[in-house]
C-alpha cells in the first residue's frame, strides 16, 4: 500500500466529503456528526485552494484516507493563526498516516508565516492527544463538559503549537 500525501485539489471534493462523512459519522472525535453537503465542502475546497490555505489529503489510489487543514483567522490582530481539523478513516489508522499529514500541515503552516495553530481535541481522544503532542502542541486549557453526547459527557482540551517555541 502506497500513501501519498499530496495539497487538496478540486477534483478531490467528493472524496474528501465521503472521507469526512466517514470520520463524523462514529460520532466520538469530531465535533461534526456528518459532513456538512456536498456543495458547502466544495465551496471551502475551492476557497482554500484559492488563498493557498494548508490542506493535504492523504491518497492511497483514488481513494482519500485521512486530511488535514487549518483554517486561518481573518480577523484583525488574530492572521497569525489558524485552527487545525484533521481526520484518517479508521481502516487506516496507526499506520503513520496522521504522522505524515500533520508535520506536512505543520511545516507548510510555519512557512507560509503563521506562527499560532491552534486546534480542540476531546480529552477521551487519547489518541489525537498523543498525537498532537508528538509534533509539539501543547495544553492551554480545559472547557469543562464541552460535550454531551449519547449518554456520555466529554471534555475538550485547547491545544497549539507556537513558531517561537518549536
Ligand atoms: C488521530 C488520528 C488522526 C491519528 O492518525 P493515525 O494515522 O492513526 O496516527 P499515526 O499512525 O500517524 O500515529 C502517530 C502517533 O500518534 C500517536 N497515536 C495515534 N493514534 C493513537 C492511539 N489510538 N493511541 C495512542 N497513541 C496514538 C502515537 O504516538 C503514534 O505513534 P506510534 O504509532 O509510533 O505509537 C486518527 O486516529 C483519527 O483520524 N482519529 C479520528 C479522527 C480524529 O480524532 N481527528 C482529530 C480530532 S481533534
């Protein structure tokens, strides 16, 4: 099996709504419970495309396995920064998959001139959590009972990763 990671084009929208779709749907790590139409995934496809925003996928053959993205502020005083959503189907975890896909993001991020990424992880995603802290982020803070979902209250953790500190 060969993954290639590679920037998001226009002809991976499908894919990356199906991929999406995927990930939601277990209702346990995104705050998504489905990917949002198809023609709203196109848009923000597109829209990243256009102002170069960071946004790999991850292939193996035609079919999409993971992305990753951050999508930075427009705000005044806050275009240093960016939040970071990421996702690898579940047929193709811990195969160094979300490894690839988040120092590709990362580096990207950094050089293009961001220096503030910023992401929420719920805390039973141990997982993500190791993950993340692999590559440098590190805790900022709690929000306590972020998440009520099917019987089970969760916690989200706020994580970044600092230009100045890596
Ligand atoms: C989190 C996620 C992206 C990780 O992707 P992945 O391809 O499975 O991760 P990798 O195989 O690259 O793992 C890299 C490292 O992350 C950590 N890690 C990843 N998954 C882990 C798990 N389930 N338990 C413990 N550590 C884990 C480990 O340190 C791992 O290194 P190792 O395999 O040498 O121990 C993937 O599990 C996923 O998509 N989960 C569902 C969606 C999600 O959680 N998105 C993030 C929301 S904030």
């Amino acid at each position: 099996m060969t993954i290639t990671i590679k920037p998001i084009a226009l002809k991976h929208t499908k894919a990356f709504h199906q991929a999406l779709d995927q990930v939601a749907r277990e209702r346990r790590y995104l705050l998504l419970l489905e990917s949002p139409p198809l023609d709203h995934i196109e848009q923000i496809v597109r829209y990243n495309i256009e102002r170069n925003a960071v946004h790999f996928v991850a292939l193996d053959g035609k079919q999409m396995v993971g992305w990753c993205d951050i999508r930075p502020y427009t705000t005044p005083g806050l275009t240093h920064a960016g939040e970071l959503g990421m996702g690898v189907i579940a047929a193709y975890r811990r195969q160094g998959i979300g490894y690839r896909l988040l120092e590709a993001t990362i580096n990207k991020a950094l050089a293009d001139g961001l220096s503030r990424i910023e992401l929420e992880v719920f805390a039973s995603n141990h997982g993500a959590k190791a993950l993340y802290e692999k590559l440098g982020f590190e805790q900022e803070g709690v929000k306590r009972q972020a998440r009520y979902l099917d019987g089970v209250w969760d916690d989200l953790i706020m994580m970044a990763l600092l230009k100045a500190t890596k």
